[in-house]
C-alpha cells in the first residue's frame, strides 16, 4: 500500500489538486468498462450459434453467475478498503481477470462460459469498487455528483466501444477469438497502468472523518442500515437492485431479440452502443445537474424514462426505431445511475462509506442475478417480448418506491 508515500502536509481534496490520479482513475474505469463490453455483443450469440442453446434462462446464466459474484465481491470489497485502502483489491481485481478471455476462447461448452464470468463478476466487483471510491476520496464532497458523473461516463463508454468494436470484429473475423484477445490487451494495460502509477487514496477519505479505533457501526449494522433499516438508503438499493434488470435486458435479450428479427452482428453492435455511449456521455452532465438541483429528481426521471425506453424496443419495428429506444433508454440510465452512487455516498458517513457504497453495490449488482432470473421466467412464459414488458413494469414500479421513500441527500457548500 502507498499510503504512506503521500505526505499529509500534500493531501487535498478537489479536482485541480488531484488531476493526475484523478485523470488515471478515469483511464482506469474506461479499462474496467472495455473488459465487461466484449461481452455486451458477441457472447449471447456464442450460446445460440456456437453451443446451439435455446433456453433464455440458460443463456442468461453467464449473467447471472457474474451479478452475483459481483455482487458478494462489492460487499467484500468494500470492507477490505477500509482496512488496506483501495489500491491492493484494484490491482488484485485485475491480476483475476486475465484468465477470462482464453476461457471463453478455448471453451469447449458453456460451463466455461460461466466460470470466465465468475472471474469477471471478481474483476469488476474489485476494479470498479475501487475506482468508485477512490474518486470519491479525491474531489471530497461538494464535487461528488460530478465526480460519479464522469466516473460511470468512462466506464459506461468503455462498455459502449467494446459492444462496437467487438461487433464489428465478430462479423470480420467470427465470434471466437479476435474480440476476446482485444479484451485481453486491455486487462494487461489496465493491470500496468494500476501497478506503476496509481496511489494510495484512503488518507483523502480520513481528511473528512479521521478513523477512530473502536467507533462507529458494526459491518453487520451497515449491511442493516443501508438495505432496510434507513428509509432513503432502502430506496437507493432497491432502485439500483431493479435498474440492473435493465442492463441485464440489454446484455442477454437485445443481441437475441434483434438477430430474430434479421439484423447482423454489426447492427445489432451499434444499437447497444448507441445505449452504452448515451449513457456513457450522458452522466457527465447528470451528474453535474444533480450537484445544482438535488439527486432525486434525475433518479426519479430517469427511471421512468429508462422505462419507457425498453417498453419501445418490441412495439416498434426497423434498425432506426430501435436505435431511438436505446438512446432514450440509455438517457434515462445516464440520469439515475450515476446519481444512485452519490446519493448513497452522501447518506453514509466518511468513516463507513465504503461499506455502505459496498452493500449498495451488493444489491445493486445482485439484479443482474435476479434480473437474469426474471428474464428467464419472462420469456418460457411469454417469449423475449413478455421480458420488455416485465422489465419496463419493474422500472415503473420500482421509481414510485424512490419517490416515495427518498429524502433529498444533496450536502448544502460551506458557503451556504
């Protein structure tokens, strides 16, 4: 760990002071982003035209083992950066994730597929953990909706360029294994990159509450405060729980949908693209917003717009159409889930908030696995049209919950 290589007279919080880590943190999530995407286009058409899978449940298992694995590593990995910062879990993240490519390159079935992502849901949980908070840590509070804004724009844009890129290499080249040695690249600069430049971030996190031995909550507390027991972090979680059914309709439903419907592998990579980039680009200025007008206006409209976005997908018909949905999804995506992140960051005080951004995370990845269930149940009932429609109704449902439930969590600058 560097914490001690940064001398306490040069911490300070603040983008202008912390341009370099800062700046490296964003390439770091953009890696983090590119290593889910490959994934985004090809991989649901490795297991209906390589293993010849039929089940949607089946299929979305490889979803459902990475939400999951996610899942339990936020939770983990949030406590493990309290107590030895968050520079060893990012690096260890990567060092897990350079097994993934050559099991989906060398798979023999689709249990490989799966393992390859519980390597994933590892990597992710960590990495992208990690860069969370230590961005949070860098620009301290007033800034921090803007700070989440372009954390998950870099992370999301990456996610949006490999669904493309991978789309593209997959019609050129064949699914299997080009676009998964692009992904093994990235996991080795990523790697590099955190091992010879980034620093120690945790002291920034004490400028705001120094660590006292023996004070504040219990890990099994926070678990409690943060799922249930605190009414507006409740309303956090189950959004950011119900949310992840969406990304998972996207991941699993729209590569399928579409090809059924007669659109080639590089089409089918630009509609999640257009989504992926949306959302990107679009929560660098949502996070601002929420910095100006509160976090649970954008949450709230954002929910219901994402909604009606994955409602469009089966009513309309054509290339154009869908690429409209999926920018209107990947609008409303873009308002609320950078906002999610924040306002959880805000509800938690300093010295736990990496445990109580680490049981958000929990449950929000979690959808993934729940979502992927739901969308399984969805389509032996109903076929891949029933899954929109269940998924908007979830995204509808789910906002009343928010509006209900949420205070307002924007902290008030010093000024005022």
């Amino acid at each position: 760990m560097r914490e001690a290589s940064i001398p306490a007279r040069q911490l300070r919080q603040g983008f202008a002071a912390n341009c370099p880590q800062f700046t490296l943190q964003m390439g770091m999530v953009f890696c983090v982003g590119l290593t889910v995407g490959t994934e985004r286009t090809v991989l649901p058409l490795i297991g209906a035209e390589v293993f010849h899978l039929r089940s949607l449940t089946y299929i979305a298992s490889f979803v459902v083992s990475f939400g999951v694995v996610k899942a339990v590593l936020n939770l983990v990995g949030g406590r493990l950066a309290e107590r030895f910062g968050r520079r060893p879990p990012l690096l260890a993240g990567w060092l897990v994730a350079i097994p993934i490519p050559f099991l989906v390159i060398y798979a023999p079935d689709w249990n490989w597929v799966i393992a390859a992502n519980v390597l994933l849901g590892i990597n992710q949980g960590l990495a992208w953990s990690m860069s969370v908070n230590a961005k949070i840590d860098l620009v301290g509070p007033v800034r921090r909706g803007l700070a989440m804004g372009l954390d998950e724009a870099g992370g999301y844009g990456g996610v949006a360029v490999a669904a493309l890129v991978t789309g593209y290499l997959g019609a050129a080249f064949g699914l299997r294994p080009v676009p998964f040695w692009f992904a093994l690249a990235v996991i080795l600069i990523a790697l590099g990159l955190g091992w010879l430049l980034m620093e120690e971030t945790l002291p920034y996190a004490r400028l705001e509450a120094p660590a006292r031995p023996g004070q504040g909550p219990s890990f099994l507390e926070i678990f409690a405060l943060a799922s249930v027991r605190d009414r507006t972090m409740f309303a956090l979680s189950q959004a950011g729980l119900v949310e992840k059914f969406v990304d998972g309709l996207v991941w699993v439903a729209y590569p399928l949908y579409l090809a059924s419907r007669g659109l080639p592998v590089e089409q089918i990579g630009t509609v999640v693209f257009v989504y992926g980039i949306v959302w990107g680009v679009g929560q660098i200025g949502a996070g601002q917003l929420a910095d100006r007008i509160g976090r649970k206006p954008p949450i709230a409209v954002g929910m219901v717009l994402c909604g009606l976005g994955v409602l469009a997908v089966p009513l309309v018909q054509g290339w154009v159409w869908w690429l409209l949905a999926a920018a209107v999804t990947g609008g409303g995506m873009a308002l609320l889930y950078p906002n999610l992140v924040t306002a959880v960051a805000d509800a938690a005080r300093p010295s736990w908030r990496a445990s109580g951004l680490g049981v958000y995370r929990f449950w929000r990845d979690g959808g993934y696995a729940i979502g992927g269930i739901f969308l399984g149940f969805l389509a032996a009932g109903g076929g891949l049209r029933a899954s929109y429609f269940g998924v908007a109704g979830a995204m509808f449902a789910s906002a009343g919950v928010l509006i209900a439930a949420m205070r307002e969590t924007r902290p008030m600058p010093a000024s005022a």
